[in-house]
C-alpha cells in the first residue's frame, strides 16, 4: 500500500458508491460516466493494496474494512461544502444553514425572509427532519434542539423552556370528554396522536404514557401531521401550549399534573460563530424563540 494518503477524487466516488449502492447511482449523482467510476475505485483499490467494493447483481456494496474511508470521505466532503458556506471575514454574506426539527419551522421560516429581506447576499438553508443535523461535524451551522449535546466542538445556549399542555379537537371533546377534565384513570380510555415509535424515548412522550396513554391511532416523525392529526379529530395530543391555542378548533384539556416543559437550546459550531452570516442569523433566531416562549 502506498503511504501518500488517497486523492479526495477516488474518495469522493467511493462515498457516492456508497451512498448509490452502484456504479451507475454514483456516475449519475456524480455526472460522469459509470466506467469512469468503475476506474476511480480500481485504482484506489490497488493504492489500498485491498478490495474496497464488493461488486454483484444487485449492485455494490462497501467492504466492511473500507468503511473508515467512506467515514473519512463524508467527513471531508461535510468540511467542504462549510468552507463552500463560509463567506468573506466582515461580510453579511455566504450561505448559513440551519436544523431544526419541523415544529420550529415556520418561526424560523419567518426570520430567514426578514433576514434575507436585510441582508440580498445572505442565502440560507433550513433543514427541517427528525434526524437532527450533526453540528459538530458542521452538517449544519446552527441548530435549535431540545436536549443538550457533551460535545468540546459546540457552544449550546438555553433560550427558554416551552410549556406543554394536552389538546383535542372541539368534536372529540364533545363526544369523549366534555367536562374538558382528563384524569389518568380516563386517560387509559382515550384515542392518541403522537409521535413515531422511534422517538417515544423523548421525554414529552414518556409523561403522555405515564399519564395512561395507551391507544395511539396515529403516530408521525412530522409535528405537522399530529396537528393535523389532533384538528381532525383522531384524538388527544401534547402540544406547546401556546401554538396549541393558536390553532383552530382545538381545546386545551385540564389534567391532574402539569405536563413537564421543554428546554429549547441554539447549538452552534465554535468555529462557524465566528462568522458574521452565523452571528446575525444567531441573533435573529435567539430573539425569535425567545418571544415565542415568553
């Protein structure tokens, strides 16, 4: 094996392999040609002096020892595109891109046009998904997040807590609880929104069960969809309290203990506050959540 490390080019393909799950997946996303990717890791593989792509009928696979240069390939192609984003030392400009969950996304949706409105040259990104963006490894530059993360690389501030209450629609109310009063005892009875299996570790979702919820009719990664869910009807969900009023058609249920609030953290890369574009967005974001917590 040569001791020079593998050119970011070989890298680059074998990730898109990875990814792809094939040759011709990684040329198209790649826009090249499925022999120029065939080349690429033949000769990576022999600078390795080892097989890196177990090929077959359906498809390609990585071989299980080369999987740290696909780690070291995303890892290069994450520092990449932060450096893509960064833009000059004193400018309001370059690309800031920020992870939320989606039940943040039309707040922050909000700063971004008064931002962009302010500042022509400041593009911005919003990654709205379950599966929060790795800001030590500068997926994104700044994320909103409700625990926080032991990590030397970030700089996490607590901007509040949110206050959390059950909901209902106006008909379900009628028809299963109209005294507007869930006890635990009734609360083993009733139909629930909630969200995804996967994510039930969460504290929120472990009171709702603890509390008697037992028989969720509908269950979602997307805190549109439980609002949506809850306005139509299929049952009771926890939501923040204030954005709960706010939506139409649903009414807040009394219950025997107060539901416990959720800290709302801004996580930012040390590296990337330095920046203008970061700082400026950071501000905007923080005052924002803020209010809305108030």
């Amino acid at each position: 094996m040569q001791n020079d490390p593998p050119p970011w080019d070989d890298l680059r393909i074998l990730l898109a392999v990875h990814r792809g799950k094939s040759f011709f997946a990684a040329g198209k996303d790649l826009g090249v040609a499925t022999s120029t990717v065939a080349r690429r890791v033949e000769s990576l593989e022999h600078a390795m002096g080892r097989t890196l792509v177990q090929r077959g009928n359906a498809g390609a696979t990585i071989d299980p020892d080369a999987l740290p240069l696909v780690a070291l390939a995303e890892q290069m192609a994450l520092g990449l595109a932060a450096l893509q984003r960064d833009g000059g030392p004193e400018q309001i400009d370059g690309t800031v891109r920020v992870s939320v969950s989606d039940g943040f996304v039309r707040g922050v949706t909000r700063v971004m046009a008064r931002l962009q409105a302010r500042h022509p040259a400041l593009l911005l990104e919003l990654v709205a998904e379950s599966r929060l963006a790795d800001i030590a490894r500068r997926e994104a530059d700044i994320g909103l997040r409700i625990a926080r993360r032991a990590s030397p690389t970030l700089i996490e501030k607590a901007l509040g807590q949110l206050s959390l209450a059950l909901f209902a629609s106006r008909s379900y109310v009628e028809r299963r609880i109209p005294s507007r009063r869930l006890s635990r005892e009734h609360a083993k009875h009733q139909d629930w929104v909630g969200l995804d299996r996967s994510l039930e570790g969460m504290p929120a979702e472990r009171w709702v069960r603890a509390y008697g919820a037992k028989r969720f009719v509908f269950r979602s990664t997307s805190a549109f969809a439980i609002e949506e869910g809850v306005q139509a009807g299929m049952g009771i969900a926890l939501l923040g309290k204030g954005h709960g009023d706010s939506l139409e058609g649903l009414v807040r249920l009394e219950t025997e203990e107060t539901p416990p609030p959720v800290p709302i953290y801004l996580a930012v890369h040390r590296d990337a506050r330095k920046t203008p574009r970061v700082r400026v967005v950071m501000r905007e974001l923080e005052a924002e959540i803020r209010r809305a917590l108030a």
